[in-house]
C-alpha cells in the first residue's frame, strides 16, 4: 500500500503545487488504485505517475471545492476515451451526483463503463473489496469528509515447526490448517487450524481529511492509524486566518496526529505562499508537537507498511 500525492497545493495551483489529488495504490492485491479528490489538472499529472487510470476502480471526493472536483470531468471522460471498461464507484458530499451528471451531459462525455455514485453522510460505512471506509464530516465552509480506510487482518503464519514437532507429515492439509479449518490425519488424529496458528496479523489503517479546521471528528478518524494524511495549509501566526477560511496550520495536523495516537503524519494541502524553500520551518513546527512528520511535494510517495 502506497500514497502517491498528483497535487498537493491548496486552492489555486502555483508553480511548486497543483491543485489536490492523491492516489492509494494497493500494490499487494493487485494494484487497484483509489483517487482521493481530483483537482485542475490531476489527468496532467498523472501521465507523469505511476497511476493509470484503467487502474483506478474508485474516487472519493472530500468536498465539491473547484480545487477538489474541477478535474473530475476530465479523469472520467479520459478513462473512458482509454478503452477501459471495467467500473468505476464515486464517493463524495450531496451534490456530487448532479455536478457529474451535468458536465458528462453539457460535455457529450459517454462513458464505456458503468459509473455509480454513492453520496456520503456522516458515520457511512462501506465494504470495499474487504477494506472497511469509514466517512466522518469535518468542518469546513461546505460540507467536508476525512476517509479512514482499514484493511482486513491477515491470519497468522502456520507454525510448521510445531506440526513437524508433532510428527506431522507435510501436504494439503497445511493449506486446510492455514485456512483455520480441522483435518483428520490418517492416524485418527484431530486437528484444529486455530492451534498451529501464530498471532493475528492487524491490517493496515490510514486516513484521509479533508479540507478542515482541526476537530476532534478528525481525531476519531485518525485513531490509531498508520498512516493519517492532514491538510497543514498554514505556518504558526496564521491560526487566525486559517480559522476564518476553515482550514489548518502544519502545527494544528500534528496535534491532531498526536490526539490520535497516529504513526505518522504526511501534511498536505500547502498554501501557494510557501514555496520549496519554506517548507522546512513548517515542519519544524509541526515537529514540535509530533515527531513523525513529512511533507508531501507533487509526486511524492510514502509506503505504509504492515505493523510488526
């Protein structure tokens, strides 16, 4: 499981940052991809991606700010033009619905794939391919939503060891044991997976937030994850300001982190007025309050790797 970051500036795209999209790429299940809002120009920089659209089977919008949904039209017309027919689900606030319906249509957009769209509220939970999404709404000036994706647990490895011990010769019943299934041995033997396995392996969490001041929703989403991406749209002296416009500072995402007991915290979403050379105080301050912070620059990409 990877993040890749296609835009990481907010509100209008400058020379450093275009505007928001980010992908999660799953690259041990076959490398399916999920796009996390789609900004001006998310189709430009893809082509300089690992990301391939015939891969992305699912978008989530956070809020329908221009800087979130402008490039949506063009993604799904792209997709379709490529000869990729396979579907394609939608997740995103009220009105997502009839912002796409209206552009494919003004458009003559036809799409060679079935589109659904599914318009999200606070406390949604949806099953996707076995990953559990959790929407939770944050605080923003129009409706935003964070996203926290968990991964199902694994099984735990098949102690081979201990059944060589036992006397137990090798065959197809370690694939039935390792599946957690009884077998009967030849000798009249009974055993039960669950004894000859080790420890659950816990799947991997991370979330996504949207555009928002810093709230405890967020907290909740972020709980004990991974990996938590947050907007850190301001540097310290701009907490009045971010207020107003309902965003949040580097320092005010670390706290966030913190308050959540995340692993890691990639910032994101960062104003035009900080150029390159700006970033290394924002996480400096970010710093302060929560140790395990990076800065997402466009193309940038962070593992999340499995917890030990």
């Amino acid at each position: 499981m990877e993040w890749i970051f296609l835009g990481t500036g907010a509100g209008v795209p400058s020379l450093d940052r275009n505007t928001s999209s980010t992908a999660l790429r799953f690259t041990e299940t076959g490398g399916n991809i999920w796009l996390f809002d789609c900004g001006e120009g998310t189709q430009h920089q893809i082509l300089e991606s690992p990301v391939r659209l015939s891969r992305v089977d699912r978008i989530f919008i956070t809020h329908l700010h221009g800087d979130h949904i402008f490039g949506l039209p063009g993604v799904l017309g792209s997709r379709s033009f490529h000869g990729v027919t396979t579907p394609l689900t939608l997740y995103g606030p009220k009105g997502l619905t009839e912002f796409v319906e209206i552009n494919l249509r003004t458009s003559g957009t036809h799409l060679r794939y079935p589109l659904m769209i599914e318009e999200v509220e606070d406390g949604k939970v949806f099953d996707c391919a076995g990953f559990l999404v959790t929407v939770g709404k944050l605080e923003h000036g129009l409706p935003s939503y964070g996203y926290r994706i968990e991964e199902p647990d694994s099984p735990g490895e098949l102690l081979v060891e201990k059944l060589r011990r036992e006397g137990v010769p090798s065959g197809p019943h370690f694939g039935k044991l390792k599946r957690g299934e009884e077998v009967v041995l030849a000798d009249g033997r009974r055993l039960r997976g669950k004894d000859y396995l080790g420890p659950i392996k816990r799947g991997r969490r991370v979330a996504f937030l949207g555009d928002t001041r810093p709230v405890e929703r967020g907290v909740e989403l972020a709980q004990d994850v991974d990996c938590l991406v947050h907007e850190g749209s301001f540097a310290d002296g701009c907490e009045d300001h971010a207020h107003r416009y309902f965003h949040s500072t580097s320092r005010q995402a670390a706290e966030v982190a913190r308050g959540a007991g995340a692993k890691r915290l990639i910032l994101n979403h960062i104003s035009s007025r900080y150029r390159t050379t700006d970033i290394e105080e924002l996480m400096a301050q970010a710093c302060e309050v929560f140790p395990y912070v990076d800065v997402a620059f466009d193309h940038s990409m962070f593992s999340v790797e499995r917890p030990v």
